[in-house]
C-alpha cells in the first residue's frame, strides 16, 4: 500500500508550488524590464560621466589638473590618475561591470579600448586611453547602484518566505477542521460523545461540521435507545425463560423424558445466545483504565483455562513482570474469549498464553496447536455467528460471538486483535495494546 500524503502537507506543496511559480515569473519580469533597464541606465550614466572627466582632464591646465581630481573625488567619489601598470584580467560574470564596459565602448568606440576590472581589496577601476594617456578611473563598489543581481535574490528570498508562509497558512487553514472531524468521528467510533463541532468559518465546512454534528447526536440517540432495548429485552425475555426451566426442572423431578431433556437444554441455548447478545451490545461501551498487573491478571485466566484443560496450558511472560494503565474488565473479557475459543476449536495439544512487552505497547497471544484458519477466513472468524465448519451446531460449537465480542471489546478501547499462522501448525490470536506503562 502507498503511503498517503496528509490533506495539509499536499494542499502546502499544492500552494507554495504555485506561489513559487508565479514569484519566479514575476522575478524574471521584473529583472528584465526593470532592474536590467535600469543598470544599464545607471551604468551608462557613469560612463558618461567617466569619458567627460577624462576629457575634461586632458584639456585642463596642468596646474589646475589636481584641483580637478579633488573635486571628482569629493563630488563623485571618483579617484583619478594617470595608470602606470596595465590592470589585470577583466571580469566578465560581474553583470555591472559588463554594462559599464559596453557602455564605454558605445561612448568610445573601438579605436580607443578601455579596461575595466576590479582588484583584491574589492574596488573596480576603469582606464580610458584618452589623448595618448591612459587614464585611471577607481570607485568603490558602493557606487554601483542599483545592483540587480542582488536586487533579484533580495527579493526571491523575500517572495520564498512569504510564499512559504502563506502556503503554511492556508494548508492549516484547510486542514485544521478536517482534523477535528477526524477526531470527533474516532471518539464515536469509541463509543464516546465528542463536543460540538464549531458551525463557523467556509460555507462549505460550515455545513459539513453541522451535518457532522447531527449525525453525531442520532448516533447518540440511537445508542441510548439501544441500551433501554437491551434492558427491556434482558427482563422481558430472561425472566419468562427462567420461569419456563423452573417449570420444566419440577416436571423433570416428576417423570424423566428426553423430550423435556432437550427443551432444557433448548432454554440454556437461549440463555446463552441472550446473554452473549448483550455483551456483544455492551461492548461498544468504552471502559475506564485503570492500573492493572498483567500477569497477575493472566495467570488467573489460564487456571481457569487449566481447570477445563489439565496439563495443556502454560503461561510465557517476556521481561520483566508488566503492569499497565488498561481497562482491566475489557482485557479480562477478550483473554477469556480466546482462550475459550481456542479450547473449544484447536483440539487436543498445548495452548500457550504468551505476553510481550515493546516500545510500541503490550502485546498479549493466545497460541493453539489446532488445525489453523485459512488465510482468506483469518478475518471472517471475527464476523457475529460465522463457523469454520459449518456443520457445528450452537450445542457444540458455541453461540458464534466469542471472537466478534473480542474484537468489539478491543476496537473500543483503541486495541487492535489480529489471527496469524504458527509455524509449527496452530493459530495465534494477539491482542495488541498501543502505549500503556
């Protein structure tokens, strides 16, 4: 089975992917029609004004030529003398730089070549041959403005975390009543009554919690109805079966008959299934926990098991003795039910209790040396009245609801009851207790 992605993490991929899109869209727009434009705008401004200063320069006076250099560097924070060494290699992946160098050469043309590069301590420097002199130009780079590759990443960076975030947002958004809903319909399956989903917010989920809630509360109702059902019929039934065996133990008293034998043993049968019946209903009714010792609790169980089956049952217990904050009426119940089923249907041979103790919560098995249950059946045992020979009457087979009790007892505590293979041929019933110490 592929793992499942949950409603938030994809609507959050779903979303930031479309933002990402349309920021990378909009940056590349930008870049190109904006900040590319206006570079080359400001680096051709610059250039302008270095071919105007070397000119100037070279027309000037001798004497006033260092007053003009003064002037440059304080007006435009221009340093300007004449070059003595050649500059080294030209950078070609600074995107400014490239502008300026075009933009020089537009100005100049190519009969007179200009050098432009940037040296260690990070300044640019610009010669322009100029009057056969060469002319050096230098400025730091807080001169270069704007930058546009700095400027595109400012902003990526910006539009990443406010897509992030607005992805982040709207995922909860969407995802936070969806989780309520998950977890008020896991407290009805339960058997608890969660509170009111708030009716507020999108139409949609506004009419979603409402419908939620009205179904919640016939549910409830619905319950309760059953639980006065289940009492009338507890009454209205057990007591006219128990004034019907009373009357057929006093004629059984007076003349012996197979027939009354078996209208006996029909009213037992009855008796059985009304009570099995009910502690089927009454297992939907979730159980207080309280601290319990496990294998107190289980040792019990199989001497009572040993009792109906001498020398066939043993109790194997892993680590060290296990107590457990569980519902302790429930784990009674659905241990006695394997244990009775295991008795009833594996036949001869050793039975096995066996608890195990793990990171993951308390595992409890109940382990036969029977014939096994096929692999297609392994969740069919568990359905109300189902046989694996269907040729078993209720007299030697059971009522048919051991196992349905169990796993109703376990799913309403939050327990998971599973049928695996045995090796050495046999199932084995395990109980599994999430959490627990």
């Amino acid at each position: 089975m592929k793992p499942r992605h949950s409603l938030f993490r994809r609507t959050a991929l779903i979303v930031a992917a479309g933002l990402l899109v349309f920021q990378l869209a909009s940056g590349a727009a930008i870049f190109f029609y904006l900040m590319q434009p206006l570079a080359q705008r400001s680096a051709d401004d610059l250039a302008g004004l270095l071919v105007l200063s070397a000119r100037t320069w070279v027309e000037l006076p001798p004497a006033t030529r260092p007053d003009f250099e003064v002037e440059l560097r304080m007006s435009h924070g221009l340093d300007m003398h004449l070059a003595g060494t050649p500059l080294g290699d030209e950078i070609e992946h600074h995107p400014y730089l490239n502008f300026l160098r075009t933009a020089l050469v537009a100005r100049l043309g190519s009969a007179s070549p200009s050098r432009v590069a940037e040296t260690m301590d990070g300044r640019f420097h610009a010669d322009i041959r100029m009057a056969n002199r060469v002319l050096r130009f230098s400025f730091a780079r807080e001169l270069i403005s704007p930058r546009p590759s700095h400027a595109l990443v400012w902003s990526m960076v910006a539009g990443l975390l406010v897509t992030l975030a607005t992805a982040w947002l709207l995922a909860r958004r969407v995802s936070a009543p969806v989780a309520r809903l998950a977890e008020a319909a896991r407290q009805i399956g339960e058997g608890e009554r969660p509170a009111q989903l708030p009716e507020s917010g999108e139409q949609e989920l506004a009419d979603l919690a409402r419908v939620f809630n009205q179904t919640a509360a016939q549910l409830a109702a619905r319950r309760e109805n059953q639980s006065t059902l289940l009492a009338g019929v507890s009454h209205d039934l057990r007591s006219p079966l128990g004034r019907f065996k009373m009357a057929l133990g006093m004629l059984a008293e007076e003349r012996a008959s197979p027939l009354i034998a078996r209208m006996e043993r029909d009213v037992a049968e009855m008796e059985s299934l009304i009570g099995a019946q009910l502690e089927l209903a009454r297992a939907q009714e979730k159980e207080g926990a309280e601290s319990t010792d496990i294998d107190a609790l289980l040792a019990e169980l199989l001497e009572a098991a040993e009792a109906r089956s001498p020398g066939q049952t043993r109790l194997r217990a892993e680590g060290p003795p296990c107590r457990a904050v569980i519902a302790p009426l429930a784990l009674r119940r659905i241990v006695t039910n394997l244990l009775e089923n295991a008795l009833r249907y594996a036949g001869p041979g050793r039975l096995e209790l066996a608890r195990r103790r793990g990171a993951g919560g308390l595992l409890i098995g109940v382990r036969d040396s029977g014939p096994g249950i096929p692999v297609e059946l392994r969740e069919a045992v568990f359905r109300p009245f189902f046989r694996l020979d269907p040729s078993r009457n209720r007299a030697t087979g059971g009522s048919g609801l051991g196992l349905a009790i169990a796993r109703q007892l376990a799913e309403t505590q939050g327990w998971k009851i599973a049928v695996k293979p045995r090796l050495s041929g046999g199932a084995s019933f395990w109980l599994a207790i999430p959490g627990g110490t």
